[in-house]
C-alpha cells in the first residue's frame, strides 16, 4: 500500500514545521542512530502519535523491548499504518509510513512476540508520546 496524500506540502513546508531530525526521518526516509531516543525505554501507559500530523498509530499496551535500540510495538492501531517494500542498502525490508500523511516512521520485521509476531521497529522522532488521560497532541500551519 502506498503512502497516503491527505495532507500534501511542500518540502518548504515540511521543513516548517518539522526540526530537522523530524524532516530527515519522516520525509526523507532516514533512520535515527540506534539508543538515542527516549522513547525507546519509555514504558508509561499512553500512546503514541505521528509527529508529521498527529494522527494515532501505537498504543503503549502493544510496546516492547526488543532490544533493537528502537521504540518497539507488536501492533498499530488499525488502519493507522501502511507498508511499502523497502530494497535500499542492498536489503529486503517492510518500511512503515503514516496512512494520513505519509511519513516514514522506520521498518516491521517478522521477529515480534505473540499475538504478531511482528516487530513495529520505529524511530522515535517520528513518534509523540502522550501519558493517558492527556490531550491528543494538535498540530497545525
């Protein structure tokens, strides 16, 4: 499935309103370095949120350490995110977009724990984390 269009901008826009690791990961299909991101060991209840456009894609019920460096989840919320075949550096991998406004948000690979199997290996500038019972983030421009 390709990466949904809903909100289209340009580069400039994009560059507006991201930071620059932000940009880089999300649309320019980098990966941050392995351990760098808090959320990697971040275990509170909450959810986590597309950094690009807010919209829903992992509930920290269905996050895990896999010990990969990267915030790992076995699940996504439904329908909140699509896949692409991925061949670059000479691999076969599954890259992870946002159906809403089609950022990167890093790989899923068939090495998860029950009930999935699967592994949602995501970089964490992608992702908002929100504690339960807070507000949903809103971003806007």
């Amino acid at each position: 499935m390709e990466p949904a269009t809903d909100l289209p901008r340009t580069d400039d826009e994009w560059q507006k309103l991201l930071k620059p690791e932000q940009f880089r990961v999300l649309r320019q299909h980098g990966t941050e370095r392995a351990g760098t991101s808090p959320l990697d060991k971040n275990y509170q209840p909450g959810s986590y949120y597309c950094a690009g456009c807010s919209t829903l894609l992992f509930s920290s019920d269905t996050k895990f350490n896999s010990g990969s460096g990267w915030p790992s989840f076995y699940a996504p919320v439904p329908g909140a995110v699509g896949s692409t075949q991925d061949n670059s550096y000479g691999m076969r991998r599954v890259e992870v977009h946002c159906n809403t406004c089609g950022g990167h948000l890093g790989h899923v690979f068939p090495d998860g724990p029950r009930p999935t199997g699967e592994r949602y290996c995501i970089n964490g500038v992608a992702l908002i984390f929100v504690p339960q019972g807070e507000p949903a983030p809103v971003i806007t421009q």
